[in-house]
C-alpha cells in the first residue's frame, strides 16, 4: 500500500472531516449496512491525533477475518463491505503501518444484526483512545455526566447496547445520605442520556437483573426513614421503555444482597442485610417466565459475599461474605434443579476467607478470580484490606495456582473482557487517616499453557472512588459511572460518567 495517499491532515482537521456530523464520516452502504465513523472526543487526548491508518478487521460466520488498512483521510469511506450479516466490524487507529512500528492509538468496535444488503441500515463505531478515560460524548461534542451525583446504584447493559442506571444515594454537604429515585438510560453509542420516571421508592444498594424482553428486575435495596435505613421487599420491574411494568413483592426485605439470573430467566436472590440490621439467611427465586415466587431450601446467610453465573448458564457460585460474625470460607454452588436451587458439586473452599471482594471470570477456561476484598468479618478495618487474588472455580473443581498480587482494597469494581482479561477498578483503601477511597486501575491477564498469569498497572482513576459501578458495553470498552470519593476527611458522591478502552492484547 502506498503510504499517506495524497494532502496528510492534521488531527483537527480529521476530526471535522470525520465527525458524523457533515458529510464524508460514513460509508455508502451499497455492499451492506452503512458504516457511522464516530471520532468526537469532550475532553483528554483527541481521537484522531497521530493517526495515520485505520485498520478495519470484518470476521463473522462462514468469513475468513477480512484486514484492510487505509489512510485516516478517507474516514469510513475505506470500510470493507459487511454485506452478508452477522458481522463484526474492528477498527484501530495505527500511528503508521505496523511494519513500520506503529503503534494502536484508537480502538472502536461493532457488531451487526443480520441483514440483507441494500437496506439502508447503519452500523455507528465509536473511536476511541485505547489506555484513557474519556467521558461520553453527546450530539453537540458535550461531555455527558449523570446529572445527579449518586452511589451505590446500579449500571445494567440492555440488549441494545444502552445503559440502564437506577437508584443509588447521594450525600450532602454534611455527609447525610439520601436513597434516590433517579433513573436513567445512557446511549454510550449515540451520545445520549435520558431521564426515566422515577422510582417508587427510592433505593440503593439493591440489585439489577436483566431479564428477557428488555425488562430489569431491580430487588431490594434500603430507603431512608426518620427511624434509620429500611431494607425494601418490593423489587420493580422496568421495562425496555423505563416504566414499572410490575412489581414483585419478595417475603423478605433486604438489602446489600447479590441477585443472579440463570439462562432460564429464573432469579436467585441470597443473604444481605435485613430490617433489624442481622444479616439475611432465607434465599429465594422468582420464575421470570411464570412471575412465580418459590422458597430455597439452602440458607445462605451472608453478607459481603460475590455470585457469577457459570459458562453453561445453570449453575451459580456463590463466593465468600460473612454471617456477620465469621467469614464463610466454603465456595457454595447450586442449580434450579425440579422446582427451585439446590446445591450441586463443585465450589471448594476459599484459602484466604474474605468479603467485600470482586469476582469475575478470567480466562477461556471458565476460572473466576476473586480479587482484594477485607479479612475482617464485619465493618472494614484499615488492617484487614487485601492485596491478594485467588482462582475460586474451574470446571467442577477449586483451582489452585499463583494469582496476581493486586493493590489492598475492598470493595472494587471487577469486569471480565470481551477476550478474558479483567479490569479491576476502585474500591477502599489504606491511606495516612485510615480507610480512604482507591484510584488504583489494574488489568489481570490470564497466562497461556503453563505459564502464570500477569497484572498490568493502568493509569489511575483521576479521582478515587467505591460504591461505583463498571459495566462492559458491547464494544469491549468500561462504563465507570459515579461513587464515593472520601480522602479521610471530607466525603462526596460523583456524577461522573467516562469510558475506558483497554489496548488490544494483540
């Protein structure tokens, strides 16, 4: 290919040229949907600045990946053809041809539905700088925020692609918390966030679950009273629109509780705090597809603790947490098994017991990594934070092996990656007044055959935080949106919204 074809651009003026805001950012779509080159950046580095190459990768059933490189000038005019449906389209910004040592500087992706060619439909990628956070960014090239400062809320990714955020509290000048009721939906693609109605009650520290047809289940959570905190029983299912479709109403009220759906659409919802402050011991399901309640024989009383649902959709490892009085070591796992959960084989025991950790699977294996987390059975204490990981599961069997030493924290964010790695992200920490808020960022990257797996340090957060969430969208890249922010003294809820891109592992 030769290189550079015709007048080079500078960065500001790629960044008009291929906005999507006026001609020449999208491809004719003759050979398929249309493809929407997407480059506006709010705030840090320009998209587009040092970019001399697109790469476009198109891979899909029945298709040998197709690799293309072409000059940044000509935008998504150099888009392969996604005709056939079922596409997956990658595009990477290379500072010069990778034979000549260029380096991945930007990174977008995104997946097609099936289509047949001709049908005027687009396919918008966003592009991004990889190793940065960057906030969303909306029609107008304004940074998107969430408006209303807010933690311990809940991020849930739609079918769609969009973002369905929900409760949480805020704090006020003089550290008073106060449940809210905000909702709202976040188009990460389109640049877009929309006010929902709003909740009834207000809540936070509940749990979101997607459920078929677009719908969100949210249980539990506190609200506040004159008398204190009050755990809630009844959980509000919001459709794919934002309004309370139903509401369910649980025999137990509880909150900081762990919710998992399995492939089935059946909820099982374990442990958490209840009305009199002791930690919850009943579990229960809910039949999504029948709207039926039903009991679960096997207590878990436990709070603090993590679940995962398992690569084949039916089993749910329930990971560490505390009766409130010692930590649980033993891994449980149970499956809906006749009319409701039952433990099943498997699980193990923990070698370092913990609650307030991060689980996620890591891997092509099928292995969770439980990351940092506190020794202490109840409230946190500066000397029980963990810098320790730990494999908990893989296949039928615990797993035992070198983990990744990580920064001591509770209480951090963990996500899996379209390709297995792990992003761990926040959480609490020890500084020189005690426990304070955690900026660290580390990338986990499981190990080939034989080999142990490794830990890259990220850019901190620019400002620390817990009690926040982090969501991987459909691209691959990390939604991190608000939390607390406490430097030992003064604490605060955020009403940040920023995306991080990961660097391709390859």
């Amino acid at each position: 290919m030769a290189r550079g074809r015709g007048r080079r651009l500078g960065w500001k003026a790629l960044a008009l040229s291929l906005g999507c805001w006026v001609p020449g950012c999208a491809s004719t779509g003759e050979d398929g949907p249309t493809v929407l080159l997407e480059t506006r950046a709010c705030a840090g580095t320009p998209v587009l600045q040092g970019v001399r190459y697109l790469r476009w990768r198109v891979t899909g059933p029945d298709l040998e990946p197709q690799v293309v490189f072409t000059p940044v000038e000509e935008g998504a005019a150099g888009a392969p053809s996604l005709a056939g449906g079922g596409r997956t389209l990658e595009v990477r910004g290379y500072t010069e041809l990778p034979r000549a040592g260029g380096r991945v500087v930007a990174l977008g992706r995104a997946d097609t539905v099936a289509r047949t060619s001709g049908d005027g439909a687009a396919v918008r990628i966003v592009l991004r700088r990889v190793g940065e956070y960057a906030p969303p960014v909306d029609a107008q090239g304004k940074c998107l925020s969430l408006g209303t400062a807010r933690a311990a809320h809940t991020a849930t990714l739609l079918e769609d692609g969009r973002v369905l955020l929900a409760g949480g509290f805020a704090l006020d000048k003089d550290g008073r918390s106060t449940p809210l009721g905000v909702v709202q939906v976040l188009d990460p693609a389109g640049g877009t966030l929309r006010a929902l109605p709003a909740l009834n009650p207000a809540r936070a520290f509940h749990t979101a679950t997607r459920l078929s047809g677009g719908q969100v289940m949210l249980v539990g959570g506190e609200t506040q009273t004159e008398d204190g905190p009050l755990p809630l029983r009844v959980a509000e299912v919001l459709d794919e629109t934002g309004q309370a479709s139903s509401r369910v109403e649980w025999a137990r009220e509880r909150s900081r509780h762990v919710a998992v759906v399995d492939s089935g659409g059946r909820v099982l919802v374990l442990g958490g705090v209840g009305a009199d402050g002791a930690v919850v011991a009943e579990a229960e399901g809910y039949d999504s597809a029948s709207g039926r309640l039903f009991p679960v024989a096997t207590p878990v009383p436990r709070v603090g603790m993590a679940a995962y649902l398992l690569g084949d959709g039916q089993r749910i490892a329930v990971v560490g947490g505390s009766d409130g009085l010692e930590l649980q070591p033993e891994v449980l796992v149970l499956a809906y098994q006749e009319d409701g959960f039952a433990p099943v084989a498997g699980g193990g025991v923990l070698r370092e017991p913990r609650r307030d950790g991060a689980l996620a699977a890591f891997g092509p294996s099928g292995r969770l990594v439980y990351v940092g987390g506190s020794s202490a059975p109840g409230e946190t204490q500066t000397d029980s934070v963990l810098a320790s990981s730990e494999f908990v599961f893989a296949s039928e069997e615990p797993t035992a092996g070198a983990t990744p030493q990580v920064f001591a924290r509770s209480e951090p964010c963990a996500v899996t990656l379209l390709d297995g790695r792990v992003v761990v992200l926040g959480g609490r920490g020890f500084g020189p007044g005690g426990l304070v808020s955690d900026a660290h960022a580390e990338l986990l990257v499981p190990g080939g055959a034989g080999e142990a797996s490794g830990l890259l340090g990220m850019p901190n957060l620019t400002l620390s935080r817990y009690q926040h969430t982090c969501t991987v969208l459909r691209d691959g890249a990390v939604l991190v949106a608000g939390g607390v922010t406490d430097d030992g003294g003064e604490r605060a809820t955020l009403g940040d919204l920023f995306v991080y891109t990961p660097p391709p592992l390859d």
